[in-house]
C-alpha cells in the first residue's frame, strides 16, 4: 500500500482531532499583551509561569500576571523551551497544506514571534531552541531568542524513513514519529504504512522508543530529564484505537509498558482506554487523565468521562482526587489543578486563586526530575 499524499493525512488528522484544536474566528491571530503593551520583569527562572488553552486561543501567564492572550486556529499542545522562557503553539489553516507557523510568547516581555514551520508541533531541545518536522519530513531547528532563521537539523533516522512529527523533547534530545518515506514506496514499517517512534538525539543515532509495534500517532507526551511518557495510537478505523502508555527511558534505553486493566473494569465491555492527558508530578511520580470510550460507526463514544490514575510501578491506579482531571507542578513551587467542568485554580503554599473558566488544557514549563 502506498502513503498516502501528505494532504489526505492532514484531512485524516483533522478527523481524528489530532490534538485540541482551538479555534476563534478563522486563522488570524490577535494578541494582547499586559499592561497596555509595557514591559515587566518577569520572575526569576519563570516562577510561576504556565499558559492554558481555550476555544478563543491560548493565554500565557507570569504568577498573576497574564502575559499574553493569543486568538486564533491552532493545532497541538502548548510547548514550553526547556529554560523556560518562551511558550507557543502551532497556528494553522486547516485548507492550506504546509500553513503551520509557530507562535511563540516570551513570558519575560509578552513579545511574540511567528515563525513559518509547516508542522503541526514542535519541542523545546535545549534553551530557547526548538526543533520542528515540517510538511516534507525535513527536521528544523530555530532559537526563539534571537531572529535568526531556522537552520536544518541534520538529526538521524532510520534508512528509509523520514520524520512525521517532533512530538517531544528535551535537552539534545527530540521523540519522533517517523513513518516510510513517499520516494521509497519499498520502505517498510510494522503494519504497512503505520511508523514508529524513536528517541533522537541532536547528535548520535536514533533509540527506537517503540518496540515493534505500529504506531498510528502518538500524543500525549510527558518529558522528565531523560525520560519519555507516551500514549500511542495503534490504528484508526472508525475511531482511534489506542496502546498502553509507554515509558522510554533515554539513559537506560530501555522501555516500560503500563497496565490501565483497572481503568477499563469501569466500563462497558468492548471499550478501550484514552489518554487524555499525562505529566510528571513534583515527586517524580506519573499521572494520567484517562477516560473509557467506545467504538462506533459515529467515531467512538465517551463511556466514562476523564478521571486522574497515578502510576504505581506498572499498573494505573486511582486517584483520591477525582474532580482534578488534569493537573501540572509549577517552577516556583505549587500547582495547577484544571477539573473536569474546564475551571483552573493555581494552588501554592500562599493559598489558592481562580485562574479561569472553559479551559481545555493546560502547560507549565519541564518539571525539574525529582
């Protein structure tokens, strides 16, 4: 079987809802920045700095002080470089193939800054660098500190395979899917044209994070240090059927699979488990917003709403705070809880405040490893 042209697959994935998409009132953006446009201080080390997503955009704060709010049509999670210092996403024309430009804030300031990728995500690799798979499979890298255009990243792949989508990184390090290249029809991957995920590192040879089996697409993803949590999609019929959660650890090159039997016992019978969301707590432990759907001709069906699991060696376990869907640790100590009727609250050791309603997610910048 052939790949398909790179246009199918962005109709595909717009079926499939890839990430949130976000969107308000077409494709330009709009921003408003704190302030009447002045300049402030930010807090050292972006303490306290994280953003949400909405349906009008994504805002991005500073401890109570919104930085930014960006309106617009955007695809794939909210990104933070690894110091801290810029959050972004992926801003698109969903009837234009290649129109991906990453819009990024700088949380010091609120300047952003647009830059023309063609992908539908990117990660922080180290710094203010971030590194992108734009619409022909050809790695990218910019730093967002400076104007400077990107440069290609001469990142390696496998022998006839070209990169999908960056979909995580952290320091010299990217998580890549990657699937067969269109001028190698004889390429082959674990079922047909279903790809894998490996580890990259900027310099070196790539780890295969996946084991053997195909993959469809992979989201979410969750960076501590050198350590990758990932859902993964298998194969999409009529809805997306998804794989365990998976933890690839860099520096051990090796790969964990979890157990979420205990999720599915709380439904129907012929449904399957989605991963709505993952992150890193301050502890180091891992935790999962997870809910149980149900396939159909319709495209799949909730059956049990989002509920937070934290990892207890390999198996998913629940959690005794049920209302808390999604949550994240914040640098400068504290957290934000968002619950499952949309309402963020930030929680540090000073009390707690109301951030926001109808939010969808929500990013902070990389957890420190425990």
């Amino acid at each position: 079987m052939l790949r398909p042209h790179r246009t199918e697959r962005r109709q595909t994935m717009r079926l499939m809802r890839r990430w949130p998409v976000v969107l308000a009132g077409g494709v330009l953006l709009t921003a408003t920045v704190a302030a009447c446009g002045e300049e402030k201080a930010a807090q050292p080390d972006g303490a306290l700095a994280f953003a949400y997503q909405d349906r009008d955009g994504f805002a991005v704060l500073n401890g109570e002080r919104q930085v930014a709010r960006i309106g617009g049509t955007f695809a794939g999670p909210l990104v933070w470089t690894t110091d801290a210092k810029y959050a972004g996403m992926v801003a698109i024309d969903w009837d234009s193939e290649g129109s991906g430009k990453v819009v990024s804030v700088e949380v010091a300031t609120g300047k952003q800054r647009e830059l023309a990728c063609g992908c539908l995500g990117f990660a922080g690799i180290g710094g203010a660098r971030i590194a992108w798979a734009n619409d022909d499979g050809k790695l990218f890298t910019a730093d967002l500190s400076t104007d400077n255009p990107p440069d290609s990243l001469e990142a390696r792949l496998p022998s006839g395979f070209q990169a999908e989508t960056v979909v995580a990184g952290t320091d010299g390090l990217i998580m890549v899917h990657t699937l067969p290249r269109n001028d190698d029809p004889d390429a082959t991957s674990p079922d047909e044209q279903r790809g894998s995920v490996y580890v990259v590192p900027v310099t070196g040879e790539p780890v295969l994070a996946s084991g053997f089996d195909p993959v469809q697409d992979v989201r979410p993803v969750a960076v501590s240090g050198r350590r990758f949590a990932y859902g993964v999609i298998r194969s999409q019929g009529d809805c997306a059927h998804w794989g365990p959660i998976n933890i690839f650890d860099q520096a051990a090159a090796s790969i964990t699979g979890t157990d979420s039997a205990a999720v599915l016992r709380i439904g129907p019978a012929d449904s399957e488990v989605a991963v709505d969301d993952l992150w890193w707590a301050a502890d180091g432990s891992l935790h999962a917003s997870l809910s149980v759907v149900t396939c159909d001709p319709e495209g799949g069906k909730i059956a049990v709403p989002a509920s937070r699991w934290r990892l207890d060696g390999t198996v998913w376990v629940g959690v005794d705070e049920p209302s808390v869907v999604r949550e994240r640790p914040v640098r400068g100590g504290g957290r934000l809880t968002l619950d499952g009727d949309g309402a963020l609250r930030l929680i540090t050791a000073s009390g707690s405040r109301d951030v926001a309603t109808g939010v969808q997610s929500i990013s902070a910048p990389p957890a420190r490893p425990a």
